[in-house]
C-alpha cells in the first residue's frame, strides 16, 4: 500500500460522522430532509403526518447543528411528544445514510491510503536498524559517561553542600546581629548601662528577632525578654537605693558647698559696705545701703544660685561711679581683691552624679511605670527629709553641731531642686513646697528648743550668722524664708539676755577691781588716752600742771567703753537681718536700756549695799555716777551715728541711762547717811557717862572729840559731792547724832540721874554745836546746821537753868523759849532726877530744902503729866 493511500485510509478513519442533509445538500441548508432508504417512501408518507415528519425534520436538524453540550433541551422535545418511535426509525435512517457517504468517501481515497501503508513498511525496518544503532550508541555511550556520571554526582553533591553553606551563611548573617544585640545586652547589664541596655532589648524584640522569629534560639530569647525587662527594672532600682543613700550620707558636704558659694557672695557684700563706708557721707551711706542691697538683689547668681565675685565687684564700682567722685581713685581696693580671686566652688551638681535618678526614670518611663517610680522616690525622699530634719541631741553645744545640721538641711534641698529643674515631673513645685513648709516648721521648733541652751553671746551671734548664711543659701534657690528671720528676731531676745548676764560679769569684775580713787594723771599721753575712752571736758583741770586726777576713778570710762561695746554687740546681731535703720536703731536702743536700767543698775546697787563698802568708796561712785549720767548724751549720739537715725525721729526710743545713774547716785548718798549714823552709833556705844556724878568734868567726853574728828575728815571728802549731797549728809549725821544723844538720856537703863551728870552732858552737846556752827560742808545758810541740835539745847537750858515756870507758862505758845521740849520728854527726864533726890543720903542735913525741891519735882510732874494728859485728849 502507498503512502498516499495509508494517508487517505487514515483521514477516512479519523474523519468525524457528520451527518449529511439529503440529496448532499450542505449542513448550511434548510428544508425537509430526504431519505435514501429503500422502506420510507410509501410506508412513511402513508404512516405519518406532514405535520409530524416536519417536525422530526427539524430536530434532526437541530442535532446535526447544535453543540453536544446544548442537545439536552432538544431531546427533551423528543420525549416530550408521542411519536418517540418514529423519531428514532428516522434517526436510525439519518445515520445509515451518512455512514454510506463515509464509505463512499473512503472508497474515493482507497488507493492512497494503500501506497502509505506499503511506505510505512519500509519504515519500519530502516527505523529498526537506527533502532539497533542507537541502542550500540547509547551502550558506547552508558560506557564511556560512566566516569562522567561520577563526576556529574559529585558535582551535584558539590552543589548541593554549596547551596547548604549559602543558605547557612544567609541565615547566620541574619541570626548574627541578633546573637551580637543578645550579647550587647549582657555586656551593658554587666557594665550597669541600664538604659542603653533597655534600648538595646527594644531593638532586639521589635527590629531584630521578628526576622529569625522560627528558630528555637530565638523563641527562648523572646521567652527572656520579660525577665530581662525586670531585671534591668531592679538593677536600676538597685542604683536609685545607693544613689539615694550615697546623697543622704553627703547632704552635709553638698549644703556645706552651698553655704560656702553664699558666704563668699555675702562675703564680697561686706567688701562693698566697708567700700561704700570709705567713700560715702554719713548722711547718704544708708540710702547707698540700700541702693546696694537692691542691686545685689536683683542679680542672677551662678553656681547653683550664686554670684560670681567678679559679677558683684563689677556692680558694686559702678554704683559707687554713679555716687562718689573718688571712685577711680579709690576702685583699686576692689581691683587688689580681685586679685587674689579663688577657684570658684563647685556645685551640687559637680559633687553628685546624678545619672542613676536620670537612668531609673527613663527606664520606667518605658517600661509604664513611670508613676510607681515617682512614688517611690518621693516616699524615700520623705523618710530621708525626716532623718535629715531630727537634730542631734547635743548640737547646741558647739556651732559645729549647728552647721552640719544646716548642711544636711540645705543638701537635701540643693538636691531636690536640682531634681526640680533637670527632671519632667519627678517632683514638682507643689511637692518641693510641702517637704519645705514641713522642714520649716522643724527646723524652727529644733533652733528654738537648742537655741535656748546656749547661754554664750558669741555662740548666739555666730548661730545667728550661721541661721542667715542658711536662710540667703535656700533663699536663692526660691524657698520662702521670712519665718526663718522671724524667728531671729525672737533668739536676738535671748541673744540680749546673754549679753546682759556677760556684761553683768564684766561690770562686777570692773566694780570689784576699781579702787575708788581718782585716775591720776601724769602726762599727756596718758590724759588724751582717758580722754579718748570717755568724753569728759573740764576746762580747769586742763589748766592743771601734771601731774593731776581726774575727779571720777577707773570704772567710769571702763563702764563706758564697755556700754559702747555692748552696743556693736547688738549691732552685729542686726546685720544681714534685711531690718530698716529705724528697726536696728530701736532695737539697740532697748537692749541698750535693759543695760542700763537692768544690768548696770543691779551692779551698781550690789556694790553700794555691800558690807565691806566704805564712804570714801560710796562718795567716789556718787561722783562717777553723776559723770556717767552726763556722758549719755554721748551715748545717744553715739548710737545715732552707728544707725543713722536721728534722736528727733518718730517713735525713737529714748535712752534711760540717766534715770538709772540718778538711782544709784540715790542709794549711794542713802547709804552714806545710812553709814555714817551707823558710824556715830558706833562711837555712841564708847559713851561712858557716870549719871551719878556730882561735878562735871572739865571738858567734852572723849569718845564725842573723836566723833567730831571723824566727821571732820570724813566731810572734808565730800568737796567732789553735789553740794545738796555734802549738805544732806552733814545735816543727817547732825540730826541723828542730836537725836541718839537724846536717847542715851531717855534710856530705860539710865535710872538716875544727877545735874552733874546733866553738865556734862550739856558740855559734849556744846562741842557738837560747836562744829555745826563751824561750817563742815560749805552752803548752809545761818545757824540752819545747828537747828538740829535745837530739840537737845531747848531741853537742857530747861533743867539746868530750872525754868519750869516758864515753861510752863508759856507751853503751846509760837514764841515760847522751850517750844521743842516734849512734856513727855521732860516728864521722862525729871523722873529719873527726882528718883536721885530720893535716895541721895548726902544731902540729909539740908532735909527740908531736900523736901522743898522734892515737892517742886512732884508739882511740875504733876503739871506735866497734865499737859500730856490734855494732848492726847
């Protein structure tokens, strides 16, 4: 068979059955369709209708057109009608049909299908010879290629290890950066970089490990992360609690810094005071004070609240530029100062390192616990503010004590601002202000209880500075501090009462050391010297050759000087207390008083009432007293420079100085009376008068000459007294010495008494009028002295010359010649003469002029006791 006809053979096969429309009409065609088959033409048409044969025409036609997929309704159509039977009979004639036009159509290609066949004969055996061929070939080649095939397995191995180890390295290169982030952490931890190992562990969660999120490693470090998270969380808690217990121990050092960077600031105000001193006049200092204080006010301070020193002698030459035209010559003390400049002090945030607070709030503000952490550091801070707050029990002893309590104090504040001002929200203003009203209160109550301890001036001075260097310290950092010098106000109380207990010592020992004499003087030097401590001007005694005495003795200008420095005592109290001039003037001036009135006064009143004390020593403090009372004025003035207030000024206390020397120039001339009658009671108990004597002696008892002789010399001293002083005196000691002359006549013990004892008695009151009329102490006038021996004269002239009638005529009468005479007084004395009469055996032989005088006594005694009688009725 040909190729040709193996061909068409195969495309006779191979072509579909497709119906064809009768008589060859194309698929394309409509119209009834004819069959070929020997039974339908008069078996059909006779069978069926056109009707019905139209029909089935039509869906066969339906079927030969429509795709396999849409035939379904057409069948359906089919089976839907009666003549299901026919239909088929004409499907089946439909298919004969067409399958007798394959074969036609095959038959036509017969031939060619035939000559393929022979062709693919001979195909065959060609193709079985390749066949062998390829099969030597490929066994040649199985052969040779197995080495190659080796080979090739080896490569692919080769290939294969390659494609592993660049996965690997893939791989590793991302696992790496997490193992070296992982390792990072540690190192940070073990180094306590906390913060940046927080920051590395974020890096590592969010950036890192969700990259090599499938690899058990990783799993386990993100397992890790939460306690790594805690443990960063307490490691850093664990630096907060050294820090805040390393800060609680070194409070006193970072406040003594603080302290320190104020005094010099206060330091460099004083330079500027003595500045403006040197330069200015007294009436414009207190106003450039005050200019100088608002200035220095107002400046920025550097350093933790501070100003530098060159910042505040630049301001304080330019004022002094703007007041005084001798400022650039007299600059140069501040230039020389500034000289000599120190290394600035170093701040609070210079000695502590204040890192781990800045580390542990950062790592809980990430983590979210930003408020836990706030909480707790003000609750520690607190608890540390109450140690801080507790004074020690014996700090009043030394101003040591005192300064590292301060220290603590201001370190703890120092700290907490600093804080305040580096930090967002870690404390707060409302919190700062709690915890200081709360170390205000203690602070203030801890100095009031100490400070009331303190019985040393200087400690209370230095403890007030100390209180003020404290007060200026927190002042610059904004803490309110007005209750701090309010209460200075109340220590400066105690300060002038241990002020007034030292200089009550320093006045005893001055009193007790003085000799009561007047200061010689025997050169110039030594006159100007005095002169200079005490303001004295006597006109006469500068005339005076040297070598002269001033009439006041030592402890006048000591006293003085001393009152002076009592003053600058209290004015030092008064710096820095932000007081106006009138406020330290007033202060002064009362604490000056108390001086005065209080101390001195008790001093002086002591020394006057002492046993021991003589009256060459009460008349030379009568005369100190007075010179002391004259220098007051001085005082005033004094006190007046020093404050710049005037005397003259509204409410200006006055001094009351003179009150208190006029009080012990008072008790002193009290006590010289008092101690000069007790001096003639003295020679009085010498008195040794035989009342029974019949003769008088010839002169004045003796033991009376010497009482006149002491009371010569002694007021032969009293040429320095006041004159009203001398004359009181001389006529106290006259009146007394009359009136004790009186009683030893009226004493009980004195029984009898004779007219010869009555003479002689009458003899030493004649010496004693005798030194009244000589004139002891110049300035009475007359015989006023001797009116104080007048009661005595009256009485006497009355029973020696015997003038009873008189007497007793003109009793009660302005001009009578014994109007001085008591009847008591009278009585009392005849008694004790009639009692001599009786009992006196000498005169017996004279019995009846005895008797006469005895009924002479008894009538006059009778009348007297009459006239008393009347008196008292």
């Amino acid at each position: 068979m040909s190729r040709g006809a193996a061909r068409g053979a195969e495309r006779g096969r191979a072509a579909p059955a497709v119906p064809l429309p009768a008589g060859g009409a194309g698929p394309g065609r409509a119209g009834p369709r004819r069959w070929s088959g020997p039974m339908e033409r008069p078996k059909m048409a006779e069978l069926e209708s056109l009707e019905t044969a139209a029909e089935h025409e039509r869906i066969l036609r339906e079927i030969e057109s429509t795709d396999t997929a849409c035939i379904g309704p057409t069948l359906r159509s089919v089976y839907d009608g009666e003549e299901h039977g026919r239909f088929m009979e004409k499907l089946e004639a439909r298919i004969r049909n067409h399958d007798r036009e394959i074969e036609k159509m095959c038959n036509f290609h017969y031939q060619g299908f035939v000559d393929s066949i022979t062709e693919l004969l001979k195909v065959r055996g060609e193709a079985q010879k390749l066949k062998n061929q390829v099969t030597d070939t490929n066994r040649k080649l199985q052969n040779e290629g197995k080495e190659l095939i080796l080979a090739m397995e080896e490569l692919k191995q080769c290939r294969l290890q390659q494609r592993n180890i660049s996965a690997t390295v893939d791989k590793l290169t991302l696992c790496l950066p997490v193992l070296e982030m992982y390792s990072k952490l540690r190192e940070q931890m073990k180094s306590k970089r906390h913060y940046p190992a927080l920051k590395t562990l974020e890096h590592l969660e969010h950036t890192f490990l969700p990259q090599v999120s499938h690899y058990r490693f990783c799993k386990v470090m993100v397992d890790n992360i939460p306690r790594l998270r805690e443990e960063i969380k307490e490691l850093s808690m664990s630096d907060l609690k050294d820090f805040l217990e390393s800060i609680r121990k070194h409070s006193d050092k970072i406040g003594e810094t603080a302290m320190k960077q104020d005094c010099r600031y206060n330091h460099w105000k004083i330079i500027a005071r003595i500045f403006f001193s040197l330069l200015l006049s007294p009436d414009v200092q207190a106003q450039q004070q005050r200019n100088l204080d608002n200035i220095v006010s107002q400046q920025p301070r550097i350093s933790g609240g501070k100003k530098s020193k060159k910042e505040f002698s630049a301001s304080s030459e330019l004022e002094v530029k703007n007041t005084s035209p001798m400022s650039e010559q007299d600059s140069g003390i501040l230039d020389v100062e500034d000289e000599d400049e120190e290394e600035e002090v170093p701040g609070a945030q210079d000695l502590v390192d204040f890192s781990p607070v800045y580390r542990c709030l950062h790592i809980y503000s990430v983590l979210g616990a930003r408020e836990t952490f706030e909480s707790y550091y003000r609750k520690q801070r607190r608890k540390q503010a109450r140690l801080v707050l507790q004074p020690p029990s014996n700090m009043h002893e030394t101003l040591d004590g005192y300064r590292k309590y301060f220290n603590q104090i201001v370190g703890f504040f120092v700290v907490e601002d600093h804080i305040l001002h580096t930090t967002q929200g870690l404390v707060n203003r409302a919190y700062i202000d709690e915890l200081w009203e709360m170390a205000l209160s203690k602070t203030i109550a801890a100095l009031r209880t100490h400070s009331s301890y303190c019985s040393d001036p200087s400690l209370v001075l230095d403890l007030k500075n100390l209180i003020v260097l404290f007060a200026d310290t927190l002042q610059g950092y904004g803490f309110p501090v007005n209750q701090l010098f309010d209460m200075l106000l109340e220590i400066q109380d105690q300060y002038s009462e241990t002020l007034l207990k030292k200089w009550a010592g320093v006045f005893r020992n001055i009193l007790d050391s003085d000799n009561y004499s007047p200061i010689p003087v025997s050169n110039e030097e030594v006159y100007k010297k005095i002169v200079g401590q005490f303001p004295f001007q006597d006109a006469e005694l500068e005339k005076q050759p040297f070598p002269k005495k001033f009439p006041f003795s030592e402890f006048v200008p000591k006293v003085y000087s001393q009152i002076k420095e009592f003053i600058y005592a209290c004015l030092k109290f008064s710096e820095d207390l932000h007081l106006s001039s009138t406020e330290v003037d007033d202060m002064i001036r009362k604490s000056t008083n108390l001086l005065l009135t209080r101390t001195l006064s008790n001093c002086l009143q002591n020394v006057i009432k002492r046993k021991n004390v003589g009256l060459t020593e009460l008349v030379q403090i009568i005369i100190n007293t007075t010179h002391l009372e004259k220098s007051c004025k001085f005082l005033e003035e004094f006190i007046t420079n020093i404050t710049n207030v005037l005397p003259e000024t509204v409410h200006t206390t006055k001094l009351y100085g003179t009150t208190t020397f006029k009080d012990a120039r008072h008790a002193a001339e009290e006590e010289i009376y008092t101690n000069l009658n007790q001096k003639i009671d003295q020679f009085l108990q010498l008195a040794d008068y035989d009342w029974m004597a019949l003769e008088p002696g010839s002169r004045a008892s003796d033991y009376l000459v010497d009482l006149i002789g002491f009371l010569r010399s002694t007021f032969a001293v009293f040429t320095h007294l006041p004159g009203k002083v001398a004359q009181t005196a001389c006529m106290s000691a006259c009146k007394h010495l009359s009136t004790s002359l009186l009683q030893l006549l009226l004493e009980a013990e004195v029984r009898q008494l004779t007219l010869g004892a009555l003479h002689q008695f009458n003899l030493d009151v004649e010496e004693c009028e005798q030194f009244a009329r000589s004139g002891p102490v110049p300035g009475f006038q007359g015989d006023t002295l001797q009116l104080a021996f007048i009661d005595l004269r009256q009485l006497l002239d009355l029973f020696i010359q015997w003038d009873w009638s008189t007497y007793l005529a003109d009793y009660g009468q302005p001009t009578c010649k014994y109007l001085r005479v008591n009847p008591t007084t009278a009585l009392i004395l005849l008694e004790k003469m009639r009692d001599t009469s009786r009992k006196n055996n000498v005169f017996a032989q004279f019995r009846k002029n005895e008797r006469d005088k005895q009924k002479l006594i008894d009538t006059v005694a009778k009348q007297l006791r009459g006239l008393i009688n009347s008196h008292h009725s």
